[in-house]
C-alpha cells in the first residue's frame, strides 16, 4: 500500500517551494496592488455605438487628463474604467448658473467619439452605464473589515472543527491543522497576485476578498472530509498506528476529493476562458484556491495533524537548538 503519511516532509517541501517566490514578493514594495475599494476611485462603464478598442479608449481618456485610467473591455464596443476620484453629480441646488461637474463633463467629452454613447438596448444616450466612487475614508472601512472578516472566519473555522471532532482525543489539533492548511493557501494565493500585481497590474479588490472567503470554506470542507474518513479509521480501532490511519483515509478520499475539484477547475477555466473581463479576478483567485485547497487538505492539513500527534515538532526543535539531546561521550566522561 502507498505510504503517503512517510512521505510528509517532502510535502512539506514542496508547498515551501511553491511559498516562497510570493512570500519575496510581498516583502517587495508595493505588496500588493490594491484597487479602488482599498485606495480609493472611481469606476464607470460606457458602450460605443461604433467598433472600437481599448487602445483607442485609452488615447482618448490620455488626452483628457486620464492617462492612468485603466481600461477593461466587457462587451462588444462596451467598456469598464478604473480611474482617480472623480467628482459626480452634486445633489445640492447650485447657486447661480449651474456648472458640469467633472463626471458630467466627461460624459460629455466621451460621449462626442465613436459615435456617441448607447445603452445596453443601443439606443443613444448621454450617460455612462454605471458610474460609481469610492472616497479614502471608504476604502480605508472596507479594507479594514475585510481583514476582521478572514479573521473570525478562521476562528469560527477552527472552534467548530474542534467541537465537531469532540469526541476525538486531541480535537483541537483537528481544528489548528484545518487553519494551517486554511493559512497555507491564503498565503500562496495573496503571494500569488502580489506577482501578477507587480508583472501584470492585477489588483485586489472586492471580488479578490469575495473569493479568498469562497477559498477558505472550499479548504475547510475539504479537509474535514478527510478528518471525518480519520475518525472512523480511528474509532473501528483495526488500524495499529495513527499514522496508518490517517495513510489509509487518504487513500479511500484522494479519488473523491480530486475528481470533485477537477470538476470545479475545469467550470472555472470556461468561465476564464467565456467570461467577461470583470469577474476574471474573481475567477483567478478561485483557480488557484480550488487547486491549492485540495492539495493542502490532503497533503498539509493531514500530515500536520500526524507531524503534531506523532512529536515531529518539538523533536525537530530539539536537533535545531541542540537543546535536551544526549551528552556527548567526553562531556559524560568529565562529569
């Protein structure tokens, strides 16, 4: 039988590998590239009723002034734009001759290209499709909440994973490795884009928090379905060793935790590959959660509950700092 539990420092190994290039990453300013829900800025959406590209956009917008706006298409002639704060349409009576305000007077200067703007029927209008802005104070409440959001996520994780397991000896060390592997792949993730952050301008925002939420629960419940087969292994009592048990369960869930997950990548990649350019961050993120989840409940989550019930831990500690080892022959020969 395939001794996989054997073979966990090489696991081990292999996830620091993958680790590392992203952890250098994030230690290289700008960590990340944050999108306008974290910094803040204004987006807006408009459709041509003539054939155009987002180069073409883009030089439009440049000489406008908006030479840093990033430009996204998401339909035929239809496009999504990122740009700095911009000043909407004021809800207070002017005084006075009223004057554009600066998204009026975009529209405006947009609007005389490319044969004008259409909605989402074709028929001419003056207006952006969806023009919305997000103020410092804004972006600083939803980053902060974000953060608050992981967080008692992975405290709820591993309270309830802990209670689930109760009648398990040693249940919280069910519930502490789930968020090792639940921590594993947040990190490779967020390591991940902040190398398509520096590479290819990806950012993060909403749809990247959305689906890190959407990557820790598909981790968390892959992983407790390893745990729940290690139970039963546990509780029959014909397995001698830990170890075997857990080298067993993962034998009898591999099959059905791989073909549920290819199933779900090869979804996601036809999305990628279909979708629209405004969800393609959401999707990414979700590519890499789902294919880092279920190695990580596999290969992480279950060889760190055996590393920490078999000692693997402390004793490693021990060879490191050389601390509680043996004395050496001469140094028991003077004492």
């Amino acid at each position: 039988m395939l001794n996989l539990v054997s073979k966990r420092n090489w696991f081990y190994l292999v996830s620091i590998l993958f680790l590392v290039p992203g952890a250098i990453s994030l230690l290289i300013p700008p960590r990340l590239k944050p999108g306008i829900e974290f910094t803040s800025g204004t987006t807006f959406s408009f459709r041509y009723a003539q054939e155009v590209t987002n180069e073409q956009v883009k030089g439009v917008l440049s000489d406008l002034g908006y030479g840093d706006a990033r430009v996204q298409s998401t339909g035929a002639n239809q496009f999504l734009v990122t740009t700095k704060e911009i000043e909407g349409s004021s809800t207070i009576p002017p005084v006075g001759p009223a004057l554009p305000s600066e998204r009026e007077a975009l529209e405006s200067q947009l609007g005389k290209d490319f044969g004008g703007f259409v909605d989402l029927n074709g028929a001419p209008t003056t207006q952006f499709i969806e023009f919305s802005s997000v103020s410092a104070s804004v972006s600083k409440s939803i980053g902060r909440n974000a953060a608050y959001a992981v967080l008692l996520a992975t405290l709820f994780i591993m309270g309830y994973i802990a209670y689930a397991f109760r009648n398990v000896p040693n249940s919280l060390r069910y519930g502490v490795s789930a968020v090792v592997a639940l921590l594993h792949d947040v990190v490779l993730v967020i390591g991940i884009f902040s190398i398509l952050g520096k590479v290819f301008d990806t950012e993060v925002n909403t749809y990247f928090i959305t689906g890190m939420l959407t990557v820790v629960g598909f981790s968390v419940h892959d992983s407790i379905v390893v745990f729940d087969r290690i139970r039963e292994n546990v509780a029959t009592g014909r397995i001698r060793s830990f170890p075997d048990a857990v080298n067993h369960s993962l034998l009898q869930t591999m099959g059905r935790s791989f073909n549920t997950s290819l199933t779900l990548i090869f979804s996601i990649l036809a999305l990628l590959l279909l979708g629209g350019e405004s969800i393609r961050d959401f999707l990414l993120v979700l590519l890499i959660g789902v294919t880092t989840g279920t190695y990580s409940s596999v290969f992480i989550a279950s060889m760190f509950l055996v590393t920490w019930q078999q000692g693997d831990i402390p004793r490693t500690w021990r060879r490191l700092t050389g601390r509680g080892a043996a004395p050496r022959p001469a140094e028991a020969a003077a004492e």
